[in-house]
C-alpha cells in the first residue's frame, strides 16, 4: 500500500499531476467545449509552471515562501558549547558502482558540505541525522556513518554527534532532540534546502523544547531577478517543482 502511495503521488507532482486536466479537457471536446477549453488552457499553464525555473519558484513563493539566507555573524552570538549545527539527511544510495559501495545522495552531501563550511565559518560543532533509508532497510551503513566517512574522507572534518535512528524528518526532529536533552544547547542551526526548510522547522520547534532557538539555515536558494532562459523547461525547474509538490503535501499532511 505505501508503494502505491508513493506511486500515485509522484504521478501528481508536477509537471505530470497537469495530465489528468489535459485528459479531462480533451474527453469533454464535444460535450462542453468551451469548459474543454478552459481545463486545456489551464493544464497547459500547469506543466509549464512545473516544468520551468521561474515557474518553480512562483509557486514556491506562494506555497511555502522564500527562504532567507543565515547570517553567519548572527550565529557568532552564542557560545559554541551552547550552540549545535544540525545537518539533515537527504537520502542514501545503497551501491553506487562507481564507488563500489554505499554513497549519500547528491542532496545529502551539499547539505553536509553547507554544513561544515558553517561550522568552519563560526566554531559551532556539527551533528548529522540520518538512519537507515525505508528503502533499503538491510543497508550496512546509515545516513549519518556515510555522512561521518564522507567528513572524514573528503573533507577532514570531525562530526561532533550524529544521529543514525530517524528515517524521516519527524525522527530527525525528535531523535536529535533526545540526544541533545542533556547537553546545555541554548540554539540548533539547522541546515536543510530551502524547499524543505519550512517542514522541518515545524518539526524541530515542536520537538525541542520552548526555550532552544532554532535558527534556519538553508541552502539552494536563488539570487534576485531572471533572466529569458528561466522561461523555458528545464531539469533544474521540473526537479524543483516537483520537490517543492512533495514538501507542501507533506507539508500539509503534519508529515
């Protein structure tokens, strides 16, 4: 049944959750034309939006909101042993033949990256939270061991803490602030893409308690204005577009 979930959800992310107004548009071209014409006009507005940069990001704009840069003096201001940078996964891969083993996924390590560039920049320690993909439930390794390898191995960089538990951003909320319950954290910094940011959020304010500051740090963010090629369909605009579907459902269901 989850697997059918999934499925019917990734058909109506866009571009291809337009599909069924398209199909709908074109069973009523005799019968009520000029609503055949409406739904067509705006199936096709819908895979454009969900197929382009600029369109993406309108609707991010109205879906979820920007995301505003961290300011990283700001992160100065309380002392490193009261503060924690917190890094969350963004999935593994199993067996990337290349590699020849387990690899974290492209969003995991611009996050872990992001994150230790942070820590770098201001003194804070770094914890990573990521267990076992869903997917892949018999894997050897968890988010938060590649995460530490990958620190380790490509950027000789130490985690502070990891957290190899959640597998979903409820867990990642409520397993760190397990881990943290004992230790005098005042503020959690944490970093995740800016589509994903206000999901986790909510997740992390309801799960540490009213007292720990949560401060956001995303990354993924775009610079001000566009330019003509933004207009047209692009792998960056589809893949925002249906990431950002995926964050507002989620969004909208308390996941």
């Amino acid at each position: 049944m989850n697997d059918l979930i999934h499925a019917v959800a990734a058909f109506l992310l866009p571009p291809t959750g337009a599909f069924p107004l398209l199909l709908l548009g074109w069973w009523l071209r005799h019968r009520r034309r000029w609503l055949s014409g409406a739904l067509f006009a705006t199936g096709l507005v819908a895979v454009w939006i969900g197929s382009t940069e600029l369109g993406a990001l309108w609707l991010q704009d109205r879906l979820l909101g920007r995301q505003q840069a961290v300011e990283v003096e700001r992160l100065k201001e309380v002392p490193p042993s009261q503060s924690i940078i917190v890094v969350l996964g963004g999935g593994a891969r199993k067996l990337m033949p290349e590699y020849g083993n387990s690899q974290l996924k492209v969003i995991s390590v611009e996050r872990l990256r992001y994150g230790i560039w942070l820590s770098r920049q201001t003194g804070l320690p770094l914890m990573f939270t990521g267990g076992k993909p869903k997917d892949a439930p018999d894997s050897h390794m968890t988010e938060a061991a590649l995460a530490e390898r990958t620190a380790a191995q490509e950027f000789g960089f130490a985690l502070a803490a990891k957290e190899d538990r959640a597998t979903d951003t409820r867990e990642n909320a409520r397993f760190t602030a397990e881990l943290l319950r004992d230790r005098p954290v005042r503020r959690v910094v944490l970093v995740t893409h800016d589509v994903h940011m206000r999901r986790a959020l909510r997740a992390f304010r309801e799960a540490l308690p009213p007292e720990v500051e949560v401060v956001p740090a995303p990354l993924g963010l775009t610079v001000p204005g566009f330019e003509w090629r933004d207009l047209l369909p692009s792998q960056e605009g589809t893949a925002r577009a249906r990431y950002l579907g995926y964050e507002w459902l989620g969004y909208l269901a308390g996941h």
